[in-house]
C-alpha cells in the first residue's frame, strides 16, 4: 500500500489528471446505468395495465398478443420466416495477424430492423404498434454461420460458438401470436375507413410512381438508379405508415383507429416478457451497476486525498 502511495505521489500531473478523469467518467456511466435501469422498473411498477378499450390517451402499458394487419406479411430477411417484427445482422469474419499472433474478429456488414407497423391484441380491441423508436425485447433469437453474404439455409436452432463459416448470421424476432407487453403513448383517433388498408397502400404506391425522379431520390439509397428488393421493403413501410396517416385524418365518425407510439420523454418498451419480469430485469441491472458507481467513485476520492497530503 505504501508502494501505491508513493507512485501516486511521484506520478506526474498529465498522468494522474488522465487516470482520476477516466475513473470519473467510468463512475459517471455506471451512475447513469443505475438511475437508467431503476427509473424502467419503477416505471412499468407505476403505470396501471389498460385495456385497449377504455384505455386513457396518453403514457400507458397494455398487455396483449402480437398479431400482423391486414396486407402483406412480415417476413424476416435472413430466414424468410413470418413475424412481427425483426431485427438482423450479418458479420463477416477478419483474420488478422497483430505481433505474431492471429487475431479474429467479426466485421458487420449489413443490418436492420423492422419498422413494419403490427398490431397488440387484447380481449377488447386491437391497437396498431408503430415499432420505431422502441426498445424490442423479442422472443426469438437465431444465430448461425455460412459461407455466402446473404444465407443459404435456416439455422438449426442449436448456437455453436465454434461453427464454421466465413460468415455469422444473427436475427431477432417476434413471432406471431408472442404474448407482448407495451408500454407508450397511446392514441385513440376517430375515423370512417374507406376500403381495405391494401387498397389505401397500392393507391399511394402508384401515385408515387408518377413521379419516378423524386421516387427514386427518396428511396434508391445506394444510388444505383433501381429499387432493389431491400429498399422496396423501406417503399412498403413508408407506404402503410402514410396510408395509415390518411385514414387517420378522414376523421368522419365514431369508429376509431388505437395507435401505440414512441413518448417523446418517457421510455418506449416493446416486450414479449412478462410484466414482472421486466421489472426484475431492469432492477437487476441496476443493483449491479451500483457497486461499480461506488467503488469507482471511492477511488477517486481516495486518489485525491493521496495525491493532497503528498
């Protein structure tokens, strides 16, 4: 102990500067991590389950399952399978040799997720999900390994750390009919629809076409002057998010459209875990982040008084 002393008494001012401000800023993150995860626990502890139905407009939880609208499914990239919602990635492995010795690791090269609107469904009505913004604790997690950039067969179900593969595929997903928790601002919007909301999107899809220049500027996000089958994808998202914006403003009855979106100052959650669950989660987190604010913090403390009674 007196050995330590006497480095932090002869160690310089640059050096001793960069150690104490490099603890502050490690303290500082592990205290945003615990008043981060204990404020969602005490959240969702706070805010009362509501039904659809009679749900308050404003920041609410529901509890139902997770259904698609009406039209074209959802349907993962990497394993083609149905869903909700989803998120990917596809890495490509680096071999590199640093000193003598190898080193591996995985680039990512491609990734996404889903902004496809989907609905929760409880036992009085339904309530569209708009995705984007949220915080998606899925059901389903795949990974699996190959050859080629883009996946040439399904994962088994089975994560092996030591597969082969020049590539590594992961995906995340809701499935349909997942239990889902959701917790939001929610929005109740009188309406009369006219049609099927298929019918909305092709009439918009084909009025943007009329303008193939600004079509193209907008959605050709790699330049190439063509739409390919992953931007198109982003084409049908923003077309079912403006049909959906139309209907919304054909407000011409008492029929209504229920909205479940991003709160522009309260935590937006996405769960297929349960209620409580959610809450030991986000309490753990945050009892485990406590001791690191602590005892990072008393270090620096303790660095100062060293440093002063030199």
């Amino acid at each position: 102990m007196e050995s330590l002393r006497q480095t932090i008494h002869n160690s310089g001012s640059f050096e001793f500067g960069f150690w104490v401000v490099l603890l502050v800023v490690l303290s500082g993150v592990s205290f945003f991590l615990v008043f981060y995860n204990w404020r969602r626990a005490r959240l969702i502890e706070d805010v009362p389950t509501s039904l659809i139905r009679s749900a308050a407009q404003g920041y609410i939880e529901l509890i139902g399952s997770a259904q698609l609208m009406p039209g074209t499914p959802i349907t993962a990239p990497l394993t083609g399978l149905p869903c909700t919602w989803y998120r990917y990635k596809v890495e490509e492995k680096e071999v590199r040799h640093v000193r003598g010795r190898q080193e591996t690791r995985w680039r990512k090269i491609n990734a996404g997720d889903s902004g496809e609107l989907f609905l929760l469904v409880d036992e009085t009505g339904q309530c569209v999900i708009d995705p984007d913004g949220a915080e998606v604790l899925p059901s389903v997690k795949d990974s699996w390994y190959g050859n080629t950039r883009n996946p040439e067969f399904k994962p088994t179900g089975n994560y092996d750390l030591f597969s082969g593969g020049r590539y590594r595929y992961t995906e995340h997903r809701i499935n349909v009919g997942d239990h889902l928790y959701a917790i939001g601002y929610f929005n109740t919007i009188s309406n009369i629809e006219h049609g099927s909301m298929n019918e909305d999107i092709k009439a918009i899809l084909r009025q943007w076409k009329k303008s193939p220049d600004h079509f193209l500027k907008q959605f050709d996000s790699n330049s190439d002057g063509e739409i390919d089958i992953q931007e198109w994808q982003d084409v049908r998202r923003a077309a079912e998010k403006q049909a959906l914006k139309e209907r919304n403003e054909r407000i011409k009855n008492n029929s209504a459209i229920h909205m479940m979106k991003q709160d522009e100052h309260r935590p937006y959650i996405l769960s297929t875990k349960p209620h409580d669950h959610l809450v030991k989660r986000y309490r753990l987190f945050a009892m485990l982040a406590l001791p690191s604010f602590l005892t990072l913090g008393s270090i620096v403390a303790w660095l100062i008084l060293v440093r002063m009674s030199a």
